[in-house]
C-alpha cells in the first residue's frame, strides 16, 4: 500500500480475509482463478508492508529483494495475463471469447517483456513523499507501448465479458488507474496496486450474484413442473 508498513499490512489482512471469502463462496472450477484475484491482491499488498519495513531499517537487504520482486511479479508479470485468462474461464459467448483470447496473447506478451526485465535489470525501491517509488533500470524505448499493452490486457477483458457486474469492475479500475496516473504518477506502480486491491473486492459480488442466479436457475425448472 503506498502510505505506511502499518496501512499495507492492515489492507492486506482484510483484502486476504475477503479473498479467502470469496474462494470459499465460489463452487464451478471455471471461476476459480476469477474467485483467487482478491486473494493475489491480499498477499500483494503483505508484500508491499515488508518493503516499508526494510527500507525503514538497516541489514534488512534480503527482505527488501525477496518482498519487493513478490510484489512486482504480480503487480507487472502476473496480471497482465491472468485477468484475462480468468475472464475467458468464464465466459460462454463464442464472440467474446474469440476477443478475449487475442487478449491474453498481448497479455502473455506483456508478462514476458515485463517478466525479463526483472531478470535482467534492477530494481531500487524507495520510500519518496509517503509512497514507495520502484526505480527500475530498465531501458524505456519500449516503456510505453507495454504500458499500453498492460493496460489492454488488465482492464479491456472487464469490458468484453458479458458477466454481470464485470463493467461496474472495469469502470472503477480504468478510473482508478486515471486518478492514480494524474495524481500519483512516479508511484503509479504501488499506488494503482492499492486501488486495485481494494477495488478487487467487488469480485466477491460478482461471485456472489453468480452463485445465487446458478442455484436459482438449477431450481426453477422443479418449481416449474410441481
């Protein structure tokens, strides 16, 4: 989270709390990966607590390495294509599928690029004006056309899916993700992380309300013939 140690740990309990709500309320394998994202997002923003704690301590060099590329690895190497690989999972339309699929190829892409650039270049995170900055020595000519990239992977497959409420996430998502590029752009990294993750919980509504319309779709037709 991009306030304090104390505030991450604080946020990631209860967004990991929800998270393990949410897997829990979920029964159809399909939605399974749909159902962790809460979850990735509560130990993402664990993660980022020990970041705090080592940057505000010395000897703490290991800590610093291991939670810091922890939290890269799902901010910028697994969401890009596990958004839209968990939306597919659930979608039924032929139509939309064929869109999502293209999707998760540009988001499987972005992993890679993003994936290599932890690999070879490094990562200095720093505490900067209450947020955490991570300064990166990877080379910008590509920067942003893969931002751009990230961005259709993360946020287009809300918008694609015909899934109840999945637009509703994809709005407060591009929103955040607006807010945080105008007001916080040098922390765009941890501080969209944090929306995100508190945005994430609207996934246990979505759960929610498909596990209701499942039960009562499955009832229905017995009500019917009695």
């Amino acid at each position: 989270m991009c306030f304090s140690a104390e505030a991450s740990f604080a946020g990631g309990a209860v967004i990991t709390a929800i998270g393990v709500m949410t897997v829990k309320k979920n029964s159809v394998p399909s939605r399974k990966l749909f159902a962790g994202i809460p979850l990735i997002f509560g130990v993402q923003q664990v993660s980022e607590g020990f970041v705090w704690v080592a940057l505000q301590s010395a000897g703490n060099n290991f800590m610093l390495t291991l939670a810091t590329y922890i939290f890269l690895l799902a901010a910028v190497v697994l969401w890009p294509f596990m958004i839209p690989l968990a939306v597919l999972q659930m979608e039924g339309d032929a139509r939309r599928r064929r869109v999502l699929r293209i999707l998760l190829g540009i988001g499987i892409l972005t992993s890679l690029y993003y994936g290599i650039g932890l690999l070879l270049y490094d990562v200095n995170p720093e505490i900067s004006s209450h947020h955490i900055r991570y300064a990166s020595t990877i080379p910008k000519q590509l920067a942003t056309p893969a931002f751009i990239a990230y961005l259709a992977a993360t946020l287009v497959p809300l918008f694609v899916s015909g899934i109840r409420r999945m637009k509703l996430f994809g709005t407060l998502m591009a929103a955040s993700c607006l807010i945080t590029g105008i007001f916080y752009k040098e922390y765009l990294t941890s501080v969209w992380c944090f929306f995100a993750a508190l945005i994430s919980i609207v996934i246990y509504r979505i759960i929610s309300e498909s596990e209701i319309a499942e039960r009562d779709s499955f009832f229905k037709p017995q009500i019917t013939q009695n």
